[in-house]
C-alpha cells in the first residue's frame, strides 16, 4: 500500500472513529433526556401503523434500549373503522412498555400485545355500526375489511397485555351488530402478572343492555388481567375471585367464586343465585328457554 493509501485509510478511519462515536453520545443523550425530539416522528408513525389519528399530549419520556418503554401524559387514539366519533381512546398518564418483536408481529398482521400498559384514567367509545365497521378496528384497510367482515364477539381483536393497571376509567360499547349497549364506569385497580391482592381489586358499575337484555349489575374482582386473556393464555390460571350482584331482566343475579378469560372461552366456577317473578326470566340471562311459573330462588 502507497503511502498516500495509508493516509486516506487513516483518515477514513478517524472519521468513521468520529462518526461512532458522535453516535454514542447522541444515544446516551437521548435515553437520558428521554427522547424528546421523537414525539412528533412516533406520532406520525402510530398514526400511519393505526390508520387513525394518534396523539401524543403533555409529558413525553421514551426508552429504546433494554425494555422500550414510553411516558406520556395523554395518549389520544382516533376513531377506526370509519367511523364517526370523538376518539376510541382518551388515556391521561400513560405508561407502556413493550418488545420490539411484537411489534413487528403486529405491523405483519398479529394480534397486538405490549408488555404493560399503565394508565391513571381511561375514556373509550367502542362503537360497531349494522354493516360490520367498528371504531376499534384499527390498521391498513384489509385489516379493517377483514375485521368488519366478523360479525362475532369483538373482543378478540383486542389488545393483549403482559401487565396492566388502570386507576379509573369510563368504557360506552355501542355495538349495533350484537344489539348492545353499556356504560361501564371503572374504579381503582391494579393487576401485577401472578400477583393480584385483596388491595389491588377493582369496583364497576355496568349498565345498559347486552344482548338486548337490560343489564344493572355492581362488579368487584381482585385484578383484570386475566379476565382479559384467552383463555389458552390463561389456562392454568386459577382465575380471580368475582363478585357480581345486580339484575339481568327481570331477574336479582349474584355470584360468588372467580373467573377467567370472560372475554372469550369464559371460565367461571362460583355460587350462583338467580331470583325473580318466573323462571322465564332467568333463562334470559343464560340464553335458555324456561317455562313461565311463580316467583322462584334459585341457586348453584
């Protein structure tokens, strides 16, 4: 090698010396002030990924090394699906961490999972309309075909959570395809992974009518997460204990015991008492055909 090759390759190398380390400092720099020049950046990536305005309010502090993980103080997600509405999610004091793996698996079609989500208050409007299109349905435009074209429950295109908390929140489900229509008001909580206590339960009150069956019920259970499962994620779970009182129809409804995945294959194992004027109308609530009779107390 010329010495004039040797000089070059030096002087390559001092560059490229300079360049990492400038990189370095600019990543060091970045996870210790949090990141603040991507908020405008991420913003339009989630609004591209999601189909839907995505906004990004107050606080932001961000981590992208190790466990990726961002702050922020309110998190606005529009409504999908086409859908008229003010948002599908208003969250305030927002705290999630999740895998750049998943991720990728949601962007390739997946079901999105995060590792947890925090959040001190919580307002969501899930609303479906007659021909399918939902507020939730969320992604390119196939994805919102396909998920339009599924006139089942829609629960299952939720999100699932590795670890959640949610201190209070304000959940309207208007949902034209399954005739129902409640307002489920959230109070206190907090759901650790295999970690749930008598002090990290949760109290809702859920009215309106589902089905087409007048609901007023009061809730009370130890956590939500595994509530929120599949049921194959949460098959060896034992479940959490669940407390319901209330009226479904024309009948008193309680239950004592605890429970799993309610969001799909549902597991409930507990004392159930149903009271009313007729057995007839403690079939509404388990979908069954009863013959018409006197008042009644039943329970198993």
């Amino acid at each position: 090698m010329t010495p004039r090759a040797r000089r070059r390759w030096r002087i390559a190398a001092v560059w490229f010396a300079a360049l990492l380390g400038l990189g370095a400092i600019a990543l060091a720099w970045g996870e210790r002030a949090g990141w603040p020049l991507l908020r405008g950046p991420l913003q339009s990536a989630l609004t591209r990924a999601a189909g839907v305005d995505v906004a990004l309010g107050g606080e932001f502090r961000a981590s992208l090394l190790g466990q990726p993980r961002l702050k922020v103080g309110e998190l606005v997600v529009g409504s999908g699906g086409d859908v008229a509405g003010a948002h599908l999610l208003r969250g305030r004091e927002v705290a999630l961490a999740w895998s750049w793996t998943d991720l990728w698996r949601w962007w390739r079609g997946d079901t999105l999972r995060l590792q947890s989500l925090r959040l001190g208050s919580i307002d969501a409007l899930l609303t479906r309309l007659p021909d399918g299109r939902a507020s939730w349905q969320l992604g390119s435009a196939g994805k919102r075909a396909a998920a339009a074209a599924d006139r089942g429950e829609p629960w299952k295109s939720l999100p699932s959570f590795g670890s959640l908390r949610v201190a209070s929140g304000r959940i309207v489900v208007d949902d034209r395809v399954l005739d129902t229509a409640l307002l489920i008001d959230l109070r206190g909580g907090d759901e650790r992974a295999g970690a749930a206590g008598p002090d990290d339960g949760y109290a809702a009150s859920v009215a309106g009518r589902y089905r087409a069956l007048p609901l007023d019920l009061q809730v009370r259970t130890e956590g939500a997460l595994p509530l929120l499962r599949d049921l194959s994620e949460s098959a060896e779970s034992p479940g959490l204990r669940l407390e319901v009182t209330g009226t479904a129809g024309a009948a008193t409804v309680s239950f004592d015991g605890r429970a799993a995945a309610l969001l799909g294959d549902r597991r409930l194992d507990g004392e159930l008492r149903l009271r009313g004027p007729s057995l007839a109308s403690a079939g509404q609530p388990l979908g069954l055909t009863l013959p018409a009779t006197g008042p009644f107390d039943l329970q198993g």
